[in-house]
C-alpha cells in the first residue's frame, strides 16, 4: 500500500534561503500591550456576571452596550514615552489600539438593571436576565 503525503508547494522556499543571514521581520512593538481581552461568563439564578481582562485601559475609554441577549465590550489604550537627554530626544514612543469582544448570552437582558465596575484592570459586569412573561390560558367563550 502506497503512503499518502501532503505536498507542500512552499516548503522548497525554505531550503532556498537556508545559510543566508536574514532574520524574520517582526512587528511588535516593545513594551506595547497584548490586545487580548480575556472574558470569564457565570451565570447564577437570574444574573449573569462577566469579568473582563482590560489592563491599561482607562475608565473612560471603555465602552459597553447591550442589546437584547447580545454584549459588546470595546476598549481603547493610548501610550505616549519619550526620554530625553537635555534637548535632545533619544527616544520616543507612541502607540495605540482597540480590543473589542462581543458575545451572545442564552437569554435577553434586562438593559435597565445592568452595572458596571472597573478597578485594577478588571471590569466586572452585573447583567441580570429579563423575567419571562407567564404562561397565560385563556379560555375561549
């Protein structure tokens, strides 16, 4: 019985550049956030509580909407250095970015009740579920 490979097209490229002395580009910027906003969802009776991850961000750069059983959290870090010798720059850095998470919950929220709060990188979400209207028999007459 014959093996099956996976022919890959661009595996002869690296034995092409292979002794030559070019370092892979990379693009990150020293000391700049990793933009990954890490959510954590409980739910007990009738709440559902949502922690999200959002260190260097200020209070007033967070946003957060509700719609129905949908959530949307976005945030946004802004960083400015620069070290100076005398006059001179030496160094300066800028950089920014938006994380941005959404998220469908099983049941609709009750948008009215909704709380937030935000310490030490952590915002914590009080989402409380809206009531169902009861079952109602009518009786035809």
């Amino acid at each position: 019985m014959a093996n099956i490979t996976r022919y890959d097209p661009m595996g002869d490229l690296d034995d092409m550049f292979k002794g030559l002395f070019v370092r892979p580009m990379r693009f990150d910027i020293e000391g700049a956030p990793q933009m990954k906003m890490k959510v954590d969802v409980t739910k007990t009776d009738d709440t559902y509580t949502v922690k999200a991850d959002l260190p260097g961000v200020k209070k007033d750069d967070i946003h957060v909407s509700v719609d129905g059983n949908e959530v949307t959290i976005s945030g946004e870090v802004r960083k400015e250095s620069e070290e100076k010798k005398g006059e001179e720059v030496i160094r300066s850095e800028r950089y920014f970015g938006k994380v941005s998470r959404s998220f469908t919950l099983p049941q609709e929220v009750d948008e009215a009740k909704v709380a937030a709060k935000y310490a030490d990188g952590v915002l914590n979400l009080t989402l409380p579920m809206k009531v169902k209207a009861a079952k109602r028999r009518i009786t035809v007459s």
